[in-house]
C-alpha cells in the first residue's frame, strides 16, 4: 500500500469564477510558439486545472440562450503546455491520469443542441432551436432537472490531451493543408 505525506502540486490553477480568456496557463491550439507554463521531472504526481471546452460559457442555469449565443471562435480551451525536464522531440511518453474530476464546488455538466443560428449540428434539422441539459454530479451517478427520471453512470473524461508538434512538423501539416 502506497502512503503520501502530501497531496501533489497543483501546477496549473483555474478560477471559474473568472474568464478562461484572462488566465496565462489556458490556450486553445498545440503550436511550437506556446511557451510551458509548468515543467515536470518523469515520475512527478501533480495536478492540472482545467476549464470546459467553451472557457466557461455555459452556465449552470435553466436557459439555453448560452448555448445558442456560444462564441466558436475560440473553443477547446487547453490547460499547458507543460513540459517534462529531458523529454525529446520523437519521445515516447507515458502519462498514468490518477484521477480526473469535477471541481468540489463545481459538480455538474452539460450537454447541448446548437442552433442554426450559431451553425447548428448534425441533428440541427431535428432540433433547430438551442437547448441544454444540466446533470448533477452524485458520486459516480449523475441526474437532470432538464430530463426528468433519468440517471446514469457519469463517467467524466478529461477530454483533448496532446503535445505540441514540432516546428517543421506544423510547417509540414500547414503545407499539406495550404495545397
């Protein structure tokens, strides 16, 4: 059985009371000009922050106004880059996730419908108006106001994980894409 004496290093924090936009540790894309926020030894524990993948644009509430009035124009927001001390480009790196989970104070999820106003989806002829569903976090269990009766195993996933390419990698995919 394996004891800590401390829990792990938080390397990169988030304020969800506050704008993704304004926090230096939040971007959008994996490009090579992104400087580390962190630097991690290989076998350190530590822990990531992070925002959804609006930056905090949908609410906890009963309207769906935030869904059809989301900014796509910056989306995916990423919580790094974070670098390991002697990792190499070409390197192979394992990364063991310990836990992933909501914020304490943030138990909750959502899903949604966009609507045609904001570009829609592949079910927008079905749903054209926005929509949202919020489900509560219970444990392991997860249930809506929005869809009355319903509970389910809500398993969170911590979403896009990657590395940064190379310069002459991004040169390579932009050329490919450009032609």
């Amino acid at each position: 059985m394996l004891f800590r004496s401390s829990r792990p290093e938080t390397i990169i924090k988030v304020d969800l009371s506050q704008s993704a936009y304004d926090n230096d540790m939040i971007h959008n894309r994996w490009h090579p000009d992104i400087p580390m926020v962190a630097m991690v030894k290989p076998g350190d524990e530590f822990i990531v922050e992070c925002v959804d993948w609006t930056g905090g644009q949908i609410k906890n509430n009963d309207s769906a106004t935030d869904v059809r009035d989301v900014d796509l124009t910056q989306v995916h927001f990423l919580s790094g880059p974070i670098g390991v001390v002697g990792a190499e480009p070409g390197d192979l790196l394992v990364v063991d996730f310990l836990d992933v989970g909501a914020f304490p104070h943030s138990q909750w999820g959502f899903n949604g419908f966009f609507s045609k106003k904001n570009g829609g989806g592949f079910l927008t002829d079905h749903f054209p108006q926005a929509q949202k569903s919020i489900w509560d976090i219970h444990g392991m269990f997860t249930k809506s106001r929005h869809v009355p009766g319903v509970s389910f195993a809500g398993l969170i996933h911590p979403g896009l994980i990657g590395c940064l390419p190379s310069k002459p990698l991004l040169d390579t995919w932009n050329k490919r894409e450009q032609d």
